[in-house]
C-alpha cells in the first residue's frame, strides 16, 4: 500500500518537473526546510515520509538499498 502513493508521487513529480529537487535528504536539511516554511516544507515533509516508509520496509526485511 505505501508504495502506492510514493508511485503516485513520483509520477506527479515527474509531470511537474520537480522530481529530485530537494535534493540529499539529511535530518539537518528537512529541519532546516520545515522553518522555511511554503513549498520547501512540503517538499521535506514529503522527503520525510519517504524515508519513514524506505525505513520500515527495510525494517520488516523488505527490499534493501
């Protein structure tokens, strides 16, 4: 089911040009992007979620990088 909406996403992105904007997702970036506020948030908040669920399938011995 998580891999649903990342498609979705990513496709999204694709469309829109944007895909791989953000950048290298590091804690001290997204923290930094939230304070920024305005599309850099959503962009961390999304880079965030991505990482959470790439975690928690790792997690339950899922597809490894």
């Amino acid at each position: 089911m998580a891999e649903k909406w990342i498609q979705a996403a990513t496709e999204k992105m694709r469309k829109k040009g944007t895909l791989g904007s953000f950048g290298k997702a590091t804690p001290k970036k997204i923290a930094a992007a939230k304070r920024k506020g305005g599309k850099a948030e959503k962009k961390a908040i999304f880079a965030q979620n991505v990482k959470r669920a790439a975690k928690h399938r790792r997690k339950r011995g899922g597809k490894k990088r």
